[in-house]
C-alpha cells in the first residue's frame, strides 16, 4: 500500500514538474533569444512576463478548433496523440537521483518513475514510433506543403538516428548496462583523486566525441534549428502541422519541448555523470548558488534599482531563492535536493545550448543536410565505436 502511494504522489510529482517546465521553457527560449539578437522578449503579462505561457495556454485552449474538410480525420487526430504520447512515456524510466530515504519516514524509493534493466532503449523506441506522428499528420492533412514537411521529416528521423543510437552505443560498452541507474552509479568513482569518472573523461576522450555526435544528431531528431525541415517556414509555411490548430497544434509544440528535455536528460545520465557532481565535497555549491542569486536580486531590487517596476518583483524572488538555498543546506533534504540540482543543473546548460544554437545558426539546405548525416556523422560515430570497444577490450 504504502508503494503504491509512493508511486502515485511521484507520478503526479513528475508530471506537474515536467508539463510546468513545459510550458516555462518557451518562455525561457523567448528570453534567450531576446537576449541573443538584443531585442524585447515577453515581458508585459505578469513580472517579467512570468505568466505568459498561462496566457498562452488559455488562449489555445480556447481558440476555434478548426478541421479542414479534406483530411483524413481519424489520422488527422491520432498524430498529435501519438506525438505527445511517446514524448511523456519517454520521461517514466528518466532517473533523476540515487536511492533515498522520505524525510521522517523510514520508506526507502528512488528518484525517479522506475529503473528498467532495458532504460535506455526506452527513449529510442518512443523516438521511433514518434516519427509517425509527424509523417501521419503531413500525409493527413493533405496539404502539399504538410506532406513535403512529413516526407522531410521522416527521412530526416531515419537517417540521424542511426548515428544516434551508434553514439549511445559507446557509453553503453563502457558501462556494460542499459539501465540508467546502473550507468551513472558506474560512473560514481573517483578519478586522479578528484573527478567523477564521467563518461566524456574516460579513455583518452574518444567518448567526448560520442557525445558531439549525440548532440548534434539530437537537434535533428527533435527538428531543431539548423535542422528544422520539416517546419521550414519560409520553403513550407509552417511544414507538417501547417493545418493544425488551437491544442493540436499545441500538442506538436509541447512533444518537441518535452523530447528536447527527455533527450537533454539522456545525454546528461550517459555521458556527464547524471546526478553526480564534477568532483567530491560539493554538496555545499546548491545552497551557495541560490542564495547568492538571492542577495543579487535583492541587491538590485533595493539599492542599485535599474528599473522603477523590478522594485517588487526582484526583492520577492530574491526571499525566494534565498529561502530555496537555505533548504538545501538542511541535512535531512541534503540528500534529495543535492542530487536533483547537479541533475537539473546539466540538463539545463543542455537546453541552453539548444536554444543559443536556435538563435544563431541558420537552417542547412536539405541536401546539406542528409550529406552531412550519411558523409560525416555516420562514419564518425561508427569510428568512435569501433574506438570504445577496442579500448574497453584492452583496459578491461
């Protein structure tokens, strides 16, 4: 009984955090890019324009919910399911921190959903029938322009993800597991006296460069800039969901972020340690980084005041970072949040790069960009793993 509680307070814990981060990591990519090309971002709807994704989210849930009369109605709908579907199931096998035991209580689980012994091919399989929702919703709509964006799309998908999955293959032969849990806590030793044997610092770096081929190939598999084809809006108006509206066209939108996010924190679990921090003894930094991004905000919302409507809002973020600080400096939640930081604190950087890379690299043309898949990214990832496993045959 008490499992079964467990299991349903975490589930509705994961879920509520992730649709929330959602939702806030358009708002952050709004700012970033804002930042990056010197101009406005959101910043009229709550402080900061904290709340502009609840407005988004209202007016989309709310505006008319047109259907084209000449598509295919019933594979019109499945594809947005589909899409959003295998985005969420992706995130239940993610591990997100070591085995814990609740606060005041003696019930011991782990961060995180479940702990499959076959966790990381989980996320490759959803990423697999994904590829349906967006080649469905091109061929659905029979629209031209959506159908060239499903075609794109779905060759795109085929052709990085075979240096994908050659990519995780390498961490995979290091570790000899396809558990998550089992690869981070692998990496969970000590190296030179110092560093945490993460994946990218093991056999003279040859991992390291797995882990750019993974990158790389993961913004072609989420239909990122500067691989986007199928949404190419200047070649396809708005490619495969070119006739999809009001929360389908949502659900599009939300399974691109959530896969950005699921596919950040793979990288983070098979290359960079996972919930680990870089080197022992660092469990004081979580608590230190709050609580000076605290004092900062308070410092500029009361003494050197930039502008006149922060007068509120950087004080009270201020409280509240200093106050989320002190928490993680309490020994009994020392071991929840520690792990969660270092964990959310990777896949974060991963997002930031995805979105800087949005904001300054143009699109590849679509020849570029399958030569570049089949003439460089395949052999290369094929290379580093011929690589991995000579080296691990010899060290082991």
């Amino acid at each position: 009984m008490d499992f079964l509680l467990l299991s349903l307070i975490k589930t509705g814990l994961v879920a509520f955090v992730f649709l929330t981060a959602l939702a806030y990591l358009q708002w952050i990519e709004r700012k970033v890019i804002a930042h990056v090309q010197v101009r406005v971002g959101p910043n009229r709807v709550g402080p900061h324009g904290l709340l502009q994704p609840l407005t988004d989210t209202i007016k989309l849930l709310t505006k008319e919910d047109l259907i084209p009369a000449h598509v295919n109605k019933f594979f019109y709908l499945l594809a947005p399911v589909i899409g959003v579907a295998m985005a969420l199931i992706s995130i239940s096998v993610i591990p997100f921190g070591p085995k814990i035991t609740v606060p005041f209580t003696s019930i011991e689980t782990y961060l995180g959903l479940t702990d499959l012994n076959i966790g990381v091919l989980v996320p490759l399989a959803c990423s697999g029938i994904g590829v349906y929702a967006v080649a469905l919703a091109g061929w659905s709509s029979n629209n031209k322009y959506a159908l060239l964006g499903g075609l794109r799309a779905s060759a795109q998908m085929v052709s990085y993800e075979l240096p994908l999955a050659v990519a995780i293959a390498a961490p995979l032969l290091m570790h000899n597991s396809l558990s998550m849990r089992e690869i981070v806590e692998s990496q969970n030793v000590v190296k030179w006296g110092f560093l945490y044997n993460w994946s990218i610092f093991s056999y003279f770096g040859i991992p390291f460069v797995a882990f750019i081929i993974f990158l790389i190939c993961a913004f072609a598999e989420t239909n990122r800039i500067p691989f986007d084809l199928p949404e190419a809006e200047n070649e396809l108006v708005a490619g495969f969901h070119t006739e999809y509206s009001s929360m389908k066209f949502a659900a599009f939108f939300m399974a691109e972020y959530a896969n950005m996010t699921t596919i950040c924190c793979l990288a983070v679990i098979l290359f960079l340690g996972g919930w680990l921090p870089p080197t022992p003894g660092l469990d004081w930094v979580p608590g230190a980084v709050f609580f000076a991004s605290g004092v900062l905000m308070l410092y500029h919302g009361t003494v050197n005041l930039a502008r006149a409507r922060d007068r509120i809002s950087l004080p009270l973020f201020g409280v509240i970072f200093c106050g989320i600080g002190v928490l993680h400096w309490i020994p009994v939640l020392m071991p929840i949040t520690t792990p969660l930081f270092w964990f959310l604190s990777k896949t974060l950087f991963l997002l930031f790069l995805y979105i800087w890379v949005r904001a300054t690299l143009p699109r590849f043309r679509y020849d570029q960009l399958m030569h570049f898949a089949w003439g460089w990214m395949f052999p290369v990832s094929i290379g580093t793993l011929f690589a991995t496993g000579l080296l691990v045959a010899v060290w082991k």
